[in-house]
C-alpha cells in the first residue's frame, strides 16, 4: 500500500482530534452529574447549581483550560428523543404577510385568490405560488398585482418596493423578496424570545423557504407556557369597552332572536344570578329561574358588571360566537355600536351559587371601527419589565415612545371624563380592563395589571420587548418528551449498541481468525472517528441516530467481508499470501464492489437526508459519516495491520479451521429454480397488494395523516378498550388506545380539531385528556400530569402534534424519497455497468423487498405486540433496505461482469451461477452481520423504535432473497439471445 506514513499520520491526528473533541462530552457530563447528586431531586436546583459555575475552570489540558459553558457549548448534543423537552415546528403565515403588504386590501381578486391558495394548498407546495397560481387565474389580466389598491400602496412603495407600472412578474419578485424578509423577522423575534427565556442550548432554525421554523428546547418541561411564548404574535392592544348597561339592550334583542332558532327543552336548575336580568329589569330575586327558553341568558354562570357582561363556562364560548357572527343578530346593534368586537378573558375561577369554585371567561365588547384597529397598539412600547403592583401582585410596567405617551395620555383622558374602561387585550384574549380614577396618565409610563401569574408577566416582558411576529406563527408539528423517557432510550440505545459491537467482533474472529481481530481494531478506531466528527461539527444525537451508528457497525465490517473472502479466493488459487493481500485491495478485487454498494448506501443516506426531519435526518447523518468513517477505516487502517503481519510473522490466516471450508465448493443452480422464485414472489407481491389497497391498508401514523399522540403511563395496568371509549366520549370523536410495551402504559392518538391550529386547541385537548383520565390520577395536578420533570413516573411521558398541513407534505416527501432513491440506484447502476439490465434487475429486487415488506405491515399491524406505523421512522426503514438490498445485488452483479470479462467457459446460466455460489459466502455474511445487529436493536432498542426496527429486519432478510433469486434471473432473461452467444463464444472458443 503506497503513503503508509501518511495514512498513519491522518489516522493517528484524526484519532486524538476525536478524543479531545469528545474530551468535552465526558467532562460535562460528569459535571451534570455532581449536580444532579447535589440537587437530589430538585430540577431547579440543578438547574442553579449548572449555572452557578458557568464560569468555573472544569478542564485543564496543560496547554489551555475552559470552563463548564465552554465545555458544555463544544459537547454531543443530544436530541430531544435522549434529553427530553419540547420540539416544535412553527408555520409563519404567509396569508398573513400578503394581507399586511397589501394593507388588508378590500379587493376581492386579491381576497378571493388567499382563499383559493389556502383551500388548494397542496403537499410540498408553498402558500405563495399557489397565491400567485390563484391571482393569475381569478384576475385573468383585468387586475394587476401592483395595482394602487393591492401591493403598490403606501407601504410597498419607494426603492425597493412596487411601482404602478410594473408587470406581475416584476411585482412577484418584489413580493417574493418581501415575505422573506417577514419570516427573516419572525425568526428573528423567536430567537430572541427564546434567548430570554432561558434554556440550555436551545436550537433554532429556519426550514428552507417554507416560512417554517424549527424551534428545540432541551430540558423544556412547561408544555403550554412554552407553546404560549412561541405561538403568541405577542400583539398588545388597548380597546376603549362599552359598559355593560351600553350593550344590554342588544344582549336581550340577541336572545329573544335565537328563540326563533335555537330549541331547547326546559329544565330547572339553581344558577349563578343572572346579572343582565338584575341590570335591566331591577330585578334581584333571580338566583333561581327556568333555564332552557334563553339560549344566551341560560349560558351566563356569573354576575358581571362594568366592562364585563357576565361569566360563561370555557366550553360555551364557542357557540356564542357563532351566535354573534350571524347578520341577523350583528344587525340588532345600534348604529353607533356596528363595529363592537367581542372577545374573552383568560380563564378564571369564580364561586357558584353553592360556593363552589367554577372556572369561567369574561365577556367584553370593545369599541371597534371600520379598519378593526384598536385605540392603541404595542409597537410603541419601548421597554417593559416584569415587577409587581402595589397590591403585591404580578404586573408589566412599561415605557412608551413619544407618539405612544400622546396616545395614552389622550385614550386615558377620555377613559376618565366618561367613567369608561379600558381593556388591555395581548392576542385577542383580554388581561385586565381597569378604569381611569386619577386623571390622564402623561410621560408614557405605566402599569399592565389583571390576572397574571409570575411566569406570564416574565413571559410578557419578554416578548413586548423583543417585538410582536410579523404574522401569526401556529405550531404545526410538536414533540415533548419527559426527561425519564430520555433517559430510558439512551439504557436502550447503550445496551444495544454495546451488545451489538459484541456480537459482531465475536463473529469476525470466530469466522476470520486473526484478520477479525484485525478488523474489529479497525472497527472501534471507526466508533471514534465517528463520534469525534459529531461532536466535531456540533452534530445532535439521537435514539434513530444511535440506530444509526448501530447500523454502522455493520457497514463497517461488510468491506472487511468482502476484502477477506477476496483474499481467501486469491489464496486457493495459489497466490502468496501478500499477493493475494494485494489482488484483494484492488480496483478488480475487492475495491470495485466496496464502491458500487458504498455508493448506493451514500444515495439513499443522501436523499433521507434531504427528504427526512428531525430525527430522521440525523439517522440518516449518522449513516452517511458512518459510511465515510467505515471505508476509511476498513480499506486503510485494517490494511495497516494486515501488512504490518505479513511483513512480519506472515502467519495471517482470513480463516479460522471451523470455518476454512464454509461454502467452498458450492454448486447449486440458483437459475435453474427461477420459475418456482417467480410464483412465490409473484403470489407474495399480488397478496401484499391486495391487502394494501382491498383488505387491510396501512396503518398510517400521524406523521401521514395528522394528529395527536401521547404515551401515557398509568400508576396499574390498564384496559386499552374502555380508556379508548372514555376518550372517543370526552373528544366526541374516535379516539385509539393501544397498549405499548407494558400494560400499565398506553400510547393515545386523536385527530381531535388536528385542522385548527393554535395554542389554544392545544391546551384544551391536554384539558379534555386530563379531565377524562383523572380518575385514574387521584394524587396528580393537571400540570404533574401534562407537563415534565425529572423522575416523572406516570401521567404524559411524550406527546407529539403533526398538523394536518405539514402531514401532507411529510407524505410527499416520502414517496419522492422512496421513488428517488430508485432512480438514483438505477441510474448508477447503468452508468457503472453499461447495460440497462443490471439496473432492471436490481431495481425489480428492491420494488419486491418494498413491496414485500408494506405487505407483511398490512397484514400484521392489527395483532403484532408492537407498533407497525406508516410514519417517517418506517420511510427511514424502507429506504435503508434498499441500500443494503442493492449491497448483496452489486456483489453478485460484480462478480458476474468480473467473470464475463474473464474466460470463464460455460453457457451464460453456467456463468451467472457460478458468480453466485463463488459470492454466497460475502452475501450471506454481510447480511448475517446486518441480521445479529438488527435482532440486537429490536431486543434491546426500545419500544419507540421496535417497529422501525423490524421493517429493516424484515427487508435485509428480503434484500438477501431478492438479491440471489430475483436480480440475478430478471438479469439472464432480459439480456437478449444475441448478447448471450456472443458471451458464451467468446468463453467457449478453444
């Protein structure tokens, strides 16, 4: 081997790279680990601890020293799936940008042509080019887009902006460039908001030009807090309100209307006292009346008064706006009230007739206009800081600019000469309305009370200073993982990995003696690279990616496979033992068929990458630097040794003497059996299809169709079927319940409102999810039950929310992924072996495996005692079988144009069976390797990746198959009579 010296000094440089990388790793994670001895069971005090010696010296290297944030920032990162906390994928509405450049313009092609983009919208395509697909449609060349009263008005005007005179075209780009910039300052205003918000490592980032940003936050454990501070626009407003005696009349004409159209039986009940009845007819007495003939006046559960026009039950407050929606109750204001805006407060607790507490909203009106602006707006706070009142309790006070002191000072005048109410409303909900008792307030410095908690005045502060998002942002896609869940899949992920490497290296001694030792050398030096290049770049980790270097450990000994079992041919032919070292190692040894299957798996790994998010791009990462890591050192370092050997004791052996003359002297007829090969497969593949599209289906995930899952851990085992009918009761809409894993715990999926999006639905599934399972929970809070912390033992472990946006767009991607990969391998596989045939072949073996593989999901997933999803995680599967399916195929193809180019005698079957047989023993031992590491996965890896497991077991079974019976014979029957006797003459001619 020619530059050993320099091979030697990368290999050993890029070894004490890796160590001083992972050196970073190991200090901080002991530290963690003092921290969490000292904190016992206090996350907080963990958490202060962590911080308190930030600044601390932790890691001397004799040459320079670094502290635990230096330590901590230059670590593996762990993905949520390991570390636990909160994932979320934001949507930046682009309707929402568009509406704001055009003005909320009144056009209707302009308006017609949003609802047709958002009503049309389809998987893998953005909101904008179906807006402007929609616009050219509905305009038909009569309006233009830099029309004066769509995008080239005040605002979009100038350098920079849009001219009347331009064409759509020109207008498009401009449009195009000033959306970017909208969700360039989205991700602006979340970064800083999260920055604020303290947590360790967070990341953030912007997803292509979707308008979509990906936001992680390690170790986040308030689940609706956290949804809250990343899906509120932070869009402050002041409203002046009108007075309850100012809207009465409408309130009572709004209820005798719904009479006519809303029937409801008559039932008596002891209520709340019915404040409008009290206001309006003086009378006092009506803590007790009929309910059942007011449609609206029945809902009111509290008395209200001032601003508030009474107390309702969260769930109604659905219906009432509908009522308030229809024209022919918004007719029944009076003129001057035309433009009233109803809104709710946040929730709060009153005591009912009986003293009891209820949890009730406020119902306000404000005093819209035309433009629905409100009197005041947040944009012209320049500070705000959390502090608290004088009564001691949670407030925001806050300082405004010039323009925002005059305002105030005015809206606060008037508040105080009418004896009005000024309502302090952030993202349509209403805090607080208090009166004016002292006068117009001058300066711009005042003061947000209502009823706030500590944490929500931090939160406010927070996102009023770092500015409002320039559209709405609705969590689309969300995962949260406790904490213990991480730490179980990181005991799952280490005790496979660990047995895995094992059982391999076992293997490749028991079968090659001394070259195994040498080749699992090479195999832990590839562990190392392989972590020093994540930690290196600052790569996360995570449970699929742990899979991934698993799948790694194969990869890497299937070169050392095929070079030693070269080596073994070399030898019985006669050569020495360093010829046949060297015949091995070269481009028509070994080298040819280590490329070909090495660059499928790169194709494959490469289009997962592209495809795939979140975890499945780091499986898919994991594998491609596995795939580097593996030919490095399988085809340099292992060489190393080997002539390290020979030009020593040369007593090298690739054999051990039980195994010497395993599959020596094969002959079996693989071509001869092609017909029965065909039947079976055929029947395979018309059953499969057959229960995909007729029978079964597939179990779709939510990755595919939308939803809600939770995996719920219950304090004693637990009937799935009556938690199931309790939910689909609760939701009033199907919801399934399976057991996962033990039978005290349960994985729940709901589509339940998957279509809205919004903080809001959120946490009113997780309320309808606690209420319906709290008898099951007698001693846990709704926040012990939804949120997480260490140790956390039962209640909601992880949960997960894929809209049904984003799911379209997770299917699209999977079938271009799956058809790209297929491409991709065909298209090299005609380019590296110059006839088509080979590319067919293979690509009818890895159709069959899919194929195989989507039918045995189909007609099992009903009664398999592990999950069998069609989600991302199985797409992930589905393309890695094809890398390894077209691993076996290449060898035997590579042998088969080795000898066609050589003089080996016999018919064209007589060639291409004996490529097989002289290959068995590579393809049998690279998918044996495959097999043990799988079936080590699928033991020990976890209940959360089982099925994504088996899916890639099942395939490299399959692939193996495929690969002798299926590539090799579709290849002898599409090669034409012509191309066979010119074969068979050129090999029989004496």
């Amino acid at each position: 081997m020619q530059n050993k010296g320099l091979i030697k000094f990368f290999a050993i440089l890029f070894a004490l790279v890796s160590i001083y990388q992972l050196s970073f790793t190991y200090v901080a994670s002991n530290v963690k680990s003092e921290a969490k001895a000292f904190a016992g069971d206090n996350p907080d005090k963990e958490l202060k601890y962590l911080d308190s010696i930030g600044k601390v010296k932790v890691l001397n290297l004799g040459f320079t020293d670094f502290t635990y944030d230096e330590v901590k920032n230059k670590q593996i990162n762990k993905g949520l799936d390991l570390e636990g906390g909160i994932n979320v994928i934001l949507q930046i509405s682009i309707k929402d940008v568009l509406k704001g450049l055009a003005n909320n313009s009144k056009n209707p092609v302009f308006n017609k042509s949003l609802a047709d983009a958002t009503a049309n919208l389809e998987g893998n395509k953005s909101y904008l080019d179906k807006f402007f697909e929609a616009f050219d449609a509905n305009s038909s060349g009569t309006t233009k887009l830099a029309s004066p009263e769509i995008f080239a008005n005040r605002n979009l005007q100038g350098e920079g902006g849009i001219a009347f005179e331009m064409s759509d075209a020109q207008a498009k780009k401009v449009i195009r460039k000033k959306v970017d910039e909208s969700i360039e300052s989205a991700y602006k205003v979340l970064r800083e908001r999260i920055d604020k918000f303290g947590v360790t490592q967070p990341n953030i980032q912007k997803l292509g030009a979707t308008g979509r940003i990906l936001v992680e936050l390690p170790g986040a454990k308030d689940v609706d807090r956290i949804k809250k501070l990343l899906g509120g626009k932070a869009q402050l407003e002041f409203w002046e309100t009108y007075k309850i005696e100012e809207i009465g009349n409408f309130l009572v004409a709004t209820n005798e209307a719904l009479k006519k159209t809303e029937i409801k039986k008559t039932e008596t009940k002891t209520v709340a006292k019915d404040s409008l009845n009290a206001l309006l007819t003086d009378t006092q007495d009506s803590t007790k009346a009929k309910k059942g003939n007011d449609p609206l006046f029945d809902k009111i559960v509290g008395q209200g008064g001032g601003p508030v026009l009474g107390y309702f039950a969260p769930k109604d407050t659905a219906t009432i706006n509908a009522y308030f929606k229809r024209p022919e109750i918004r007719i029944l204001l009076a003129a001057d009230q035309h433009y009233a805006k109803f809104v709710w407060s946040k929730p709060t607790t009153i005591k009912d007739a009986k003293a009891k507490d209820v949890e009730v909203v406020e119902l306000y009106a404000l005093k819209g206009n035309r433009d629905n602006v409100p009197a005041m707006n947040g944009g012209l706070v320049t500070d705000a800081k959390d502090t608290f009142d004088q009564m001691g309790k949670p407030a925001v006070s806050m300082q405004m600019n010039s323009q925002g002191a005059k305002v105030w000072e005015e809206l606060t005048g008037r508040a105080f000469s009418q004896k009005s109410y000024i309502a302090i409303v952030l993202d349509n909900i209403v805090y607080s309305a208090p009166g004016v008792t002292s006068g117009p307030i001058a300066g711009g410095r005042s003061e947000i009370t209502g009823s706030f908690d500590v944490a929500e005045t931090k939160d406010l502060a927070n996102v009023l200073n770092a500015g409002k998002l320039p559209a709405s942002a609705d969590i689309i896609q969300s995962t949260v993982v406790g904490p213990s869940l991480g730490q179980a899949a990181i005991d799952a992920g280490t005790i496979s990995s660990v047995l895995g490497f094992l059982l391999v290296c076992l293997w490749m001694v028991f079968y090659y003696g001394k070259a195994g030792w040498y080749a699992n050398l090479a195999l832990l030096l590839n562990l190392l690279f392989l972590f020093g290049i994540m930690a290196s770049f600052g790569f996360v980790l995570t449970l699929p990616g742990i899979a991934g270097i698993v799948l790694t450990l194969g990869t890497a000994v299937d070169a050392n496979i095929i070079i030693f079992e070269r080596a073994k041919e070399e030898l019985r032919e006669g050569k020495s033992l360093s010829e046949a070292v060297v015949a091995s190692y070269g481009w028509h040894g070994a080298m040819r068929s280590i490329i070909d299957a090495n660059v499928t798996h790169v194709l494959t790994g490469a289009i997962l990458f592209i495809f795939g998010t979140g975890p499945i791009k780091g499986f898919a990462l994991t594998l491609l630097i596995g795939i580097v890591t593996s030919m490095f050192t399988s085809i340099f370092i292992a060489r190393i040794f080997i002539d390290r050997n020979i030009a020593g004791k040369g007593d090298l052996t690739f054999s051990t003497n039980i195994t010497k003359n395993w599959f020596t002297n094969f002959h079996f007829d693989f071509i001869k059996i092609k017909k029965f090969t065909y039947i079976f497969s055929s029947i395979v593949v018309v059953v499969s299809l057959v229960s995909i599209f007729f029978v079964n289906g597939l179990d779709e995930g939510v990755d595919f169709v939308g939803g809600r899952t939770f995996q719920v851990k219950f304090e004693k085992p637990i009937d799935a079927t009556v938690v199931s009918d309790e939910l689909s009761a609760a939701f009033g809409t199907p919801v399934e319940a399976k057991i996962l894993g033990d039978d005290d715990q349960l994985k729940i999926t709901t589509k339940y409102k998957i279509q809205q999006d919004g903080v809001a639905v959120d946490e009113e599934v997780n309320q309808i999810l606690y209420k319906a399972l709290a008898k099951y929970y007698p001693n846990t809070s709704y926040d012990k039950f939804t949120n997480t912390y260490d140790g956390k033992k039962v209640g909601v472990l992880q949960a997960s929310k894929v809209g049904a946006s984003i799911s379209e767009d997770i299917k699209t991607n999977s079938y271009w992924a799956v058809l790209g990969a297929m491409a991709a391998i065909f298209l090299y596989l005609m380019v590296s072996f110059r006839k088509w045939q080979y590319s067919l072949g293979a690509i009818a073996a890895v159709a069959h495996d899919v194929i195989f593989v989507l039918g045995i999901y189909s007609l099992c997933y009903k009664f398999m005692p592990f999950h069998m999803e069609m989600d991302q995680h199985f797409i992930a599967a589905i393309l890695t079988v094809i890398g390894y399916s077209m691993n076996d195929t290449v060898i035997v193809f590579d042998r088969i144009r080795e000898f066609i180019i050589g003089n080996r005698k016999g018919s064209f079957e007589d060639i291409v069976n004996a490529s097989i047989n002289t290959t068995l023993s590579r393809t049998l031992n690279t998918s044996l390797m495959m097999i043990i590491v799988l079936l080590t996965m699928f033991i020990f890896g976890g209940e959360s990746i089982r099925g994504f497991i088996f899916a890639m077991l099942v395939g490299i079974v399959v692939g193996t198959y495929s690969s002798l019976f299926i590539a090799t014979p579709v290849l002898v029957d599409t090669i034409s009579k012509d191309d066979k006797h010119n074969i068979e003459d050129k090999h029989n001619k004496e």
